[in-house]
C-alpha cells in the first residue's frame, strides 16, 4: 500500500508539473518581432509593393534594350554585350526566385542596387572605347 501511495504522489506531481512545463515563455515579454523599424522606413517589415516590383522589372528591361541598342550600333563589342546580359538574367533570375516566398525590403533593395550597378556598368562600357571587357 505505501509503495501505491508514494507512486499515485509522483504521478499526481508529474501532472501537475505538465502545464507548468507547456507554457511559453519566449512570447511573454519582450517580443522581438517589435525591433523591425519600418514605420521610420529604415525597414520595410512587409517587403516592397507590387508596383515597385513592376518598376525593379520595367528598369532591368530598359537597361537590355540599351544593351542591345549599343552592341548594335558598335558602341560596346559583343563580349561585352553578353557579359552585361549575363548579369542582366542573373539579376532577373535572383528576382524570380527570392520573390517566391515574397521579398522583404532588404532583399529588395539589393535588388534595386544589383539594376543599378549594372547600368554603371553599361555607361562604363559605352564611354571606355576600348571594345573589350574589363
């Protein structure tokens, strides 16, 4: 009888002890999720809107018709023009597949600097007159 005794103790302390152990304690408090300063703009917590990303698209398609226009008129060499359209698909590429799951505003704007690095680049080749890549 003792041994049943001090066994339905245990069993009853276990159960007890249950809920306690359930809980969550990392939602109570302090939230992390409150760090995101996006009402300031230093981040966008919920990503880019839609038309942003049409512009990031209309953007990256003037930048290949320029490519195209200047390895047409001689102005860069073909080994340049499919350098600057490599990047171009890359860029295009990154976009299609981090936009799955949506952006986020940082990834966004490694986007829109990857558009505008290639653009430098395209007025690079242009101005260079050299007709190879660097």
């Amino acid at each position: 009888m003792r041994k049943f005794l001090i066994s339905v103790a245990l069993v009853s302390t276990a159960l007890s002890a249950a809920p306690a152990m359930a809980q969550d304690y990392g939602r109570q408090g302090y939230d992390h999720r409150d760090d995101r300063r996006d009402d300031r703009g230093d981040w966008n917590r919920n990503g880019p809107n839609r038309p942003a990303v049409y512009n990031l698209l209309r953007q990256l398609d003037q930048v290949d018709m320029r490519i195209q226009r200047s390895a047409r008129r001689g102005v860069i060499s073909q080994r340049e023009a499919f350098g600057l359209r490599r990047e171009s698909n890359q860029i295009r590429a990154r976009l299609g597949f981090r936009g799955r799951d949506g952006l986020s505003g940082r990834e966004f704007a490694s986007l829109q600097f990857q558009v505008n690095r290639l653009e430098q680049r395209l007025r690079f080749e242009r101005n260079d007159r050299d007709g190879r890549r660097f």
